[in-house]
C-alpha cells in the first residue's frame, strides 16, 4: 500500500453567538493506493493557515509513494528530515499526519488502534466538561455540564483583572472557585486553567485559597519557561495536584519536568506534541516518574477519538479534556465518537477499525479559516505580562 495523496482542510468554527470565530479545526487527509483514507487532526491556535502550508507544501512530497503503515519510519522520517525539528506549526502537522496514519494502519488490520496499542487496559475513558466560550457564568456552566453527566469540569481565564494584575486574578479565581465547588457540592473534580498568567507571589496567593477546596489538579500557575518555580510551588503546597505541558512538543520537551519531579500531571496535546506515536512514548516515560497523564484537547472529534484510543491503553492516564462547541461538533462527524454521560466506551470503540470517526467533508469545506481574535491582556503602564 502506498500513499497517493495528502490534503489539509481549515474549517472555521464559531462560538455560541454565531459569528466569533473561536477555533478553526485542521483537519489532515491522506489517501492510499488501496482506497483506504486516514484522518488526523493538527489544529493550532493562531498558526492554522501555517500548519496548513507545512502539510501541503514540505510534507506532502516526502510522504507520497510512501507505506503508510510504516508509521515510526514517517515519524523519524517527520522529526529528523528537518533541521527545525520542533515548534508548534511542524510537531502539529506531523502529529495530524501520524493520527491519520494509525487511522489506516487500523483500518487495513481491521482493528481499532488501542489495540494496536497493547490493548485496553480500562472500560471506558473519563471526560472532564468547559464552559466552552458560553454565555453565562462559570457556575452556571458547570452545573449544566453535571446535567449532561459530567462529573469533572475546567475552567479558568474566563474573567481578568482590567488592567491585568496578577494578584487580582488570584482573589479573583479563587472566590469564583469557591462558589463552584459550594454549587457542585464535594463529588465533582475540579480543575483551573491559569493559562500561566500568574507570577510566582500571585500564584502562591491562589494556591493557599485553592487548597481547601480540593482540585484535582492547577493547571499552568506560572508560565514554563523556567522549571525552579514550579519545584518551589510544589514543595510548598504537596496537596495540591499541579499539571503542565499543552506547549510541549515531544517527550524532550518533557524530560526535565519530569527527571525534577516539578510537576504530577502532564497535559501534552496529542494534536502538538506528536500524535498518538508520541503521546505512548511520553505517557510510558512519565509512568517511570509516577506522572499522571491528563491530555490536552479542547479541539475537534479527531483530536478526541485518537487521544482516547491512546488513554484506553495508557497505564497512567487521568482524564481527557473535551470541548463540547455546540452545534459543530456534533454536525461535523458521519460516524460520532461514543461520548455518553462523560465518558467513552472502549466496547464501542472495539467494533471501528482505525479511529472510528468520521467527518463530513462537504461541511467541513463549507465553513473557511476565520482569523481567532488576539489573547492581549496588559497592565495599567499598557504592558503584556512575563508569561
């Protein structure tokens, strides 16, 4: 079997107010000699047209005529073939082309990819629940999200500070924290999204007000620049959970987080850092360090299904991140991700081969790349923050 054709789609998806774009799904398609097609998903924030342009214009030619299920030869071919190995617009198109790959590789075997992968080693995959740039507030869209059967939910950078002040969005976040957990009562998980906004006093203010109220994990509290930080934090609040990694790109990105113990949950995206090929390697040299895998995927229901064929066979996995932006994602696909009540069956995932998702394509076409608006924030002086 050979490799015939490669395409990458933009699709342009707005938020509930019908008009603010606020994602533009990518979508990669590779097309073998057998009639068999993969698909896979590298969407970005900001840099979807460049992605675009690094699958059709210095990919494409080098995967043509190539065997598409020799996936770890494409993979190496993808990292080592470039002098630029890593950064966000090529990690993210290969990872589309690698998730597409593993689409093929499953569907010529007639097997879903977990098994593949070893097989499964739980039933069903854990979601965790965003408000979803929806209107209304935080505790509305998490108890809204408990309707649908969730019992986990992110939010966070939703409110700032005008002008942005750190220490601000600490009192800030933590007084809007203590109203969900009071609305959605001990059960729920409870996670944040700090974006990492915060400086290291400000973080240390939200963290001692977190505490109390027992998140699973804080996500990104100081940006990632530098590791001494994060080790501070954790040496100062050990019960509280930090996670990191949705800029990662590969498992050297990870490696020292991991060898200093700075963090307990790695957050690498399956759409950046990879695909499925590296997010295995990166859950199984995190497993070593006892690290947690709670991937990142506030993206399309490629990006979903093949990150939930890697947790269904992932040791150390914790919960997915799934971001629901109605009515799109339920539109988009011919043959759904079997998403119920907050989590994933892994039997139904075992009668698909490949990914088991489908899209329409005619949609897809349908709704063109939309420039996302600019994340700015600055303080009184006009200036951005470090992070």
């Amino acid at each position: 079997m050979k490799i015939t054709g490669l395409n990458a789609h933009v699709m342009g998806i707005p938020g509930p107010d019908g008009s603010t774009t606020v994602r533009n799904w990518v979508f990669v398609e590779i097309t073998t000699d057998e009639g068999l097609t993969g698909v896979g998903e590298a969407t970005t924030e900001y840099h979807e047209l460049a992605v675009k342009a690094q699958l059709e214009s210095e990919i494409r030619p080098r995967l043509i005529g190539q065997d598409p299920t020799c996936i770890e030869r494409i993979w190496q071919l993808g990292y080592r073939d470039f002098w630029w190995k890593r950064g966000v617009v090529h990690t993210s198109a290969m990872s589309g082309v690698d998730q597409a790959l593993w689409d093929i590789a499953g569907k010529a075997a007639g097997l879903p990819v977990f098994r593949l992968l070893g097989g499964q080693v739980r039933d069903r995959i854990r979601c965790y629940a965003r408000p979803d740039f929806a209107a209304g507030t935080v505790v509305e869209a998490a108890l809204s999200a408990m309707t649908e059967g969730f019992d986990a939910f992110k939010a966070g950078q939703d409110e700032m500070p005008r002008p942005f002040q750190p220490l601000a969005l600490a009192d800030l976040e933590v007084a809007k924290f203590t109203q969900v957990r009071a609305a959605v009562g001990p059960r729920v998980d409870l996670m944040i999204d700090c974006g990492g906004l915060h400086t290291p006093q400000s973080a240390y203010r939200l963290m001692q007000g977190l505490e109390p109220l027992g998140l699973l994990f804080v996500e990104e509290p100081l940006e990632q620049s530098l590791v001494e930080p994060y080790l501070r934090l954790k040496r100062d609040f050990p019960g509280v959970p930090v996670a990191a990694g949705e800029r990662w790109m590969t498992r050297w990105d990870c490696r020292p987080w991991f060898e200093q113990q700075a963090i307990d949950v790695c957050q690498v995206d399956i759409s950046h850092t990879g695909g499925i090929s590296e997010l295995r390697r990166i859950a199984a040299f995190a497993e070593t360090y006892g690290v947690q895998m709670a991937p990142h995927n506030p993206y399309g229901p490629v990006a979903l299904a093949a990150a939930a064929h890697v947790a269904a066979a992932m040791p150390n996995f914790l919960i997915l991140e799934h971001c629901r932006l109605r009515p799109w994602f339920a539109q988009v696909q011919t043959l759904p991700v079997p998403l119920d009540g907050g989590y994933i069956d892994v039997a139904a995932l075992a009668g698909r081969p490949g990914l088991g998702v489908e899209l329409d394509w005619d949609l897809v076409r349908s709704r063109p790349h939309v420039p996302l608006r600019s994340r700015r924030v600055a303080d009184a002086a006009g200036a951005a923050p470090l992070n």
